[in-house]
C-alpha cells in the first residue's frame, strides 16, 4: 500500500472523526430543542438513520473509489503493491497520553494546578506521537521498522 | 515487559486487552460473589446496603465497560488483521493510545474503592437525580465518570480504526464479501460504536457539569430534565447490548462452522442480519424507558419485536450450518452451543419485556436481571471462552486442556443456569433488584439460596479454567498452525504468528483460503 492509500486512510479516519462529531452535535441540538415532546423517539429515530444513510453512503463511495487491492478478486503477483509504508512496532507515547488524559480530567474537576500541567503535558505527547508520524522512509528512528522488511517483499508471491 | 507495555503491534495489543480484561472480569466475578452472598438468605447482614450498591456498581460497570465489550475489541485487534491479511491495524499507535485509555480509565473506576465514601454506588446506569447528589456519592463517582469518559474515548477511537482497517488494509483477493463473519460483525460493532458512544460521553459531560460547575442540565427544579439523562444514556446504553454481542456472534459462527466441518449457512444473510441488528437497535433505546410514560411505547414496541427477526436469522443460520454437518464437540463448540441455548432464553425473555404491560410488571425486578444475564452473561460470556479455547492456539502456539476445559464448561453451563433462571422466578414474585436484602415470603429463601450455590457453582468452573491456562502453559505441547482446520486466513499463518503477520500471503480466491490451500484449488 503505497503513500496515496496510507493518505486516504487518514482522510477515511478525518471523514469518520467529522462525521462522529457532526453526528454528536445534531443529536444534542435535538435534545435540547424538544427533549419535552413525546415526538421526541421518532425525531431521533430520523436524525438516527440519516446519520446512518450518511455515513453507510460515505463509506460505499469511499471503498468504491479508493482502488484497493483488496477489492482486485482474482490477484496476480504483480499486482502486490510495492511499499507498504512505515509501521511502528514500539511507542511510549500512548502510555503517556492516557496517563495525562487521565491527569487533565480529574485536574478539572479537583486542581487547577493539575489540569494546566496535566494539559500541556499532553499536548507535548500527542505532539511526540504526531512527530513519529512525520518519520520518513530510510530514515533511522528507533521504534520503527518498515512494514516491507517483513511482509511486503513476498506478498502475493 | 517494557517492550510489551510500549508495543504497538496489534497481536500484542490484543493479548493485553484479553488479559487486562480476564483481569477485570476476576474482579468483577469476586464482587458478584459478594452479591449473592449478602442474599443468599433474607435478612442478611453479611454487606450493609452502602457496600451492597457499591458492589453491584462496580460488578455492572465492570462487566459491561471493563470485560465484556472490550474483550470483543481486543478479540478484534487480534484477528482483523489476519483474517483480512493486514499486517497490523491502520494506526497501531492510536491502537495502542485505545488501549492504555481503556486500562486507566478502568483502573480510575475501580480506584473509587479507595475515595472517601467509597466507589460509585449508584448502579452501571447512574441514573440522575441520584447521581448529581455530589454530598452523597462522593468522589468515587466522580472517579467512574471520569474512567467510563476516558474508556468512551478509547473506544470510540479503536472503532475507527478497525472500521479504517477493514475496508482499506485487505490484501489482494481479499474483497469485502470475502471477509469472515467475524471480521464482518466487527465492522458493523465499529459502526454502531460511532453512533452509539459520543452521547454517552455527552451525558457524562453534562453530569460532571450538573455536580461541580453549578449546572442544572437533570435538575428540574431549574427547568432541567432528569428523563433527558436517560434517553442519552440509553441512546447508547441498548447499541452498547449489541456492542458486547456482534463480535461474539462472529466468534459462534466462525467456530460452529469449523467444527461442523461446513462453509457457513447463508454468509449473506449472516452479513445483512448483522447490519440489520446493528440499524435496528440505534432505534429501541426508549423501551428501557416505558415506566417513565415520556415515550411513545406503542412505536419502541413495535421495533424491539421487529429486532427478533434478524437475530433469528442467525439462529436459522447457525443450525443450517450444523445441519448434517460433521459435528465435533471440541470446548469451543460446547460453549457455542452453550452460547445459543442461553443467549435463547435470553433473547425470548427479551421479546417479552419488549411488550410495555409485561415491561410495567417486571420493571426493576429480578425479572430484568435474568433476562440481561442470559442474554450478555450466557450469550456473550460463553462465546468469550469459546473464543479462548479456538484461538488460544493461534495467539500462543499451543492448546488448553480439552478434558479440563470440558468441565467448564459443564460447572460454567449447570452453575449459570442454577444461578440466574431462578431469577426469573423471583422476579415473578415481586422481587425487586438493587435492594441488599429481602422478606422471607414466598419462595425467594429458597430461591436465593439456589442462586447463591450456582454462583459458587460457577466460580469452580472459571477457577478450573485458570487452571487449565497454567497447565497448558506448563506443559506446553506445541500445535499446529490450523489445529482445528478452521477455513480463514489466520490459519494458513506460524502459531503465534510472526511480527508483521505473514511471511507469504497466499493467493486468496474465495471465502475459505486455508480450506482452498488445503484442497489444493489455490497455491
């Protein structure tokens, strides 16, 4: 899977986190709006499978255009894709980000001090994890490994 | 250890979801023991009524949020990938940050137990008014929104990335309706998570707003709304049912299917049945709301029935796969079939109370309880082990005792039924759940204490299949790649697999590779 693919992934996962949140605030707005009606289950209901037609339809379009290998059903050799990308195989970096995450929420609700630390300690992290996304091939990182060293030479063979 | 806790590889991000999870199910399983035996006789005052709520609390959140669920996601990190020939998962470090959210924000549920006052105490649900009283549930409640919030985020965030996983990292040949049943079911439980968990972490916004910042979202004594909680948490709350039963459901069909010796019956009605299941249960969140007379109960009725159908479906399906089939009652088929006798009796009791007469006279009874207990307890929790038992061998090269393992689930299978069906019958007596004790009248001593035994009865069952794990790992026999010859990809690959999955993917031509490799119809 080349650098195009690994790029529509990202933007399948944006499309996802957009709709997830478009989703989330039509849902309150509604709440908020006629949460004392008794019309409110079908209005909901509405909302609901237009969310789920949109998204159910993003995703058709999506996995229409994308050109996957996947969807090639009677694979030749030739077409294995040559470069798989960069996987990483270790990180600290998640660990990191839970733990602040866990520091900032609970800082909110019992020390200021807590959540302005706990905050920026985990914008730093999420900007470490974000940096080892940058890491381009052939350069050395400690941590990551291509994908290709172990798989891709021999997929489809 | 340090290079498993900062591993980013969906194998070993699996195996610490399975493990973190069995942990917490111990813990819950412990606490479920206190339960029953605070009511294994009327008037007993072995846990007072503040530790009694506590206790259920945390058994519920704990089962739903912390085993049962994400032992479905962790399942699916490990087996997406190679069932569809992925390497690893689409972002293995957001894969990784899913997991060390769900780890600590489990952890921050249970260090409750630690606060003044104690955990949570306010039942899975936490239904307001009772939890906005900041006075009276302490931090412990806090501490559960808190780690429930981080578990909502890590979820959601695990979703997307199996959902990006499976539509977009498929190795050649793998087409989207070549893809096993149970990679199918993940994908439609990752949809229904997008739909189904950002409310949820709305309302627990709300609620943390409500008892520290002066907001009055619940309150109606500022025009706030207390039913508003519930159709939020519900919104999620019945989608999450079907969160901790679609990958489970993959589970029984993937080993029903192997060990019948058969394809699948009806692949295409098992892929829609899902999807429908999946549709369907976004719009039926308001018949745990009937009693509240604030829904319209005639339309969430009608939809609650009309979800039978798709999952009866799947009943038809399971038995026309075994259906003259070569059946092998390994461990994993026992507790498959162990699965659809209970999750039946779940799923019909069910039907039941989707009817709001019927729903009016078994509300908050004992009723309620052994319905959701058959249906996520003996549905789900035997699919779990039937998991165990089917793929332990692929995740660690080699196999769980089958003679132990059959008495599991014999004692998990008697112990289950002897604790949760007389349930039912107390629930029929007017027994009302969440309470720490009970009048001696009728026949609830006896059936508690029938309950109680079960219980214990069960706990013997998964203390054995511990034991069957240390036995297994001590003696060690080394098994083949495709023990069970199972018919998907993970199986034509090294037990454990290696770092990146596959040294050689083989040309995948149909639904069934190993069996097509082993037949010799693809190279």
């Amino acid at each position: 899977m080349g650098c195009g693919q690994r790029s529509r992934a990202l933007k399948t996962f944006v499309a996802l986190l957009l709709i997830s949140g478009a989703f989330g605030v039509a849902i309150a707005v509604a709440y908020w709006l006629i949460a004392h009606e008794e019309t409110t289950g079908t209005a909901l209901l509405g909302i609901m499978s237009a969310a789920l037609f949109f998204a159910a339809s993003y995703a058709i379009i999506a996995e229409r255009n994308a050109n996957l290998a996947g969807d090639v059903p009677e694979p030749q050799t030739a077409e294995a894709p040559e470069d798989l990308g960069i996987f990483t195989t270790h990180s600290p970096w998640p660990i990191l980000v839970a733990l602040c995450a866990l520091g900032a929420l609970s800082g909110v609700l019992w020390s200021p001090f807590l959540a302005v630390v706990s905050l920026c300690a985990l914008l730093l992290c999420l900007w470490r994890l974000g940096r080892e996304s940058a890491i381009t091939p052939g350069s050395e990182f400690r941590g990551v490994s291509r994908r290709r060293d172990s798989t891709s030479t021999e997929r489809g063979s | 250890m340090i290079g498993w806790l900062t591993s980013t590889n969906h194998k070993n991000i699996g195996i610490l979801y399975i493990v973190t999870t069995m942990t917490f199910f111990v813990a819950a399983g412990a606490l479920a023991l206190l339960i029953r035996s605070q009511l294994a006789f009327p008037g007993n005052t072995f846990l007072g009524p503040h530790a009694f709520n506590q206790a259920f609390t945390l058994h519920g959140t704990a089962m739903i949020f912390l085993v049962i669920a994400p032992f479905g996601i962790g399942l699916a990190n490990y087996l997406v990938p190679l069932q569809i020939g992925a390497p690893d998962m689409a972002f293995p470090r957001l894969n990784a940050t899913s997991f060390w959210l769900f780890a600590v924000g489990g952890l921050t549920v249970f260090g409750g137990l630690l606060a003044y006052g104690g955990a949570a105490a306010t039942g899975w649900t936490a239904y307001v008014p009772l939890s906005e009283i900041a006075e009276g549930t302490g931090a412990g409640q806090d501490l559960w929104i808190v780690g429930l919030t981080l578990v909502a985020v890590s979820t959601v965030l695990t979703a997307i990335n199996l959902l990006v996983t499976a539509v977009l990292y498929r190795a050649p040949g793998m087409t989207m309706w070549r893809m096993p049943i149970f990679t199918w079911e993940v994908v439609a439980t990752a949809v229904l998570i997008l739909m189904a968990f950002p409310p949820l972490t709305a309302a627990f916004a709300m609620l943390l707003i409500d008892r520290h910042t002066g907001g009055h979202f619940f309150d109606p004594t500022y025009g706030g709304n207390p039913v508003l909680y519930q159709h939020l948490f519900w919104f999620f709350g019945h989608p999450e049912v079907y969160v901790m039963i679609l990958p489970f459901f993959g589970v029984v069909t993937e080993v029903v299917a192997t060990f019948s010796h058969k394809p699948v019956f009806g692949y295409v009605g098992m892929v829609i049945s899902a999807f429908a299941i999946a549709g369907l249960s976004i719009g039926v969140w308001a018949h745990h709301m009937f009693t509240t007379g604030a829904v319209s109960n005639p339309f969430f009725s009608a939809v609650s029935f009309l979800i039978a159908v798709p999952t009866g479906v799947k009943f038809v399906n399971w038995i026309g796969t075994m259906w003259k089939g070569a059946i092998e009652l390994s461990t994993a088929m026992l507790f498959a079939i162990g699965f659809m006798l209970n999750f039946l009796i779940g799923g019909i009791t069910g039907v039941m109370v989707a009817s709001p007469p019927l729903d009016y006279g078994a509300h908050d009874t004992y009723f309620i309880v052994q319905h959701f207990h058959y249906t996520i307890g003996g549905g789900s929790l035997f699919a779990l082990f039937a998991a165990l038992f089917f793929w332990f061998p692929k995740m660690f090269g080699i196999r769980l005792g089958e003679g132990m393992g059959k008495w599991s689930f014999a004692l998990l299978f008697v112990g289950f039924n002897a604790t949760f069906l007389p349930m039912g019958f107390m629930g029929l007596e007017g027994m009302a759940r969440r309470v720490y004790t009970y009048p001696d009248v009728g026949h609830l001593a006896l059936l508690n204490g029938i309950s109680t035994a079960g219980s214990v009865v069960m706990a013997v069952g998964v203390a054995l299949f511990f034991v069957n794990v240390l036995v297994s790992a001590l003696l060690a026999k080394p098994v083949p790649d495709n023990p069970w010859n199972g018919y998907s990809l993970e199986w034509l690959t090294s037990s454990p697999p290696p770092e990146f999955n596959f040294h050689t993917l083989p040309r995948i031509q149909g639904k069934r590779p190993a069996w097509d490799v082993a037949s010799g119809a693809a190279p």
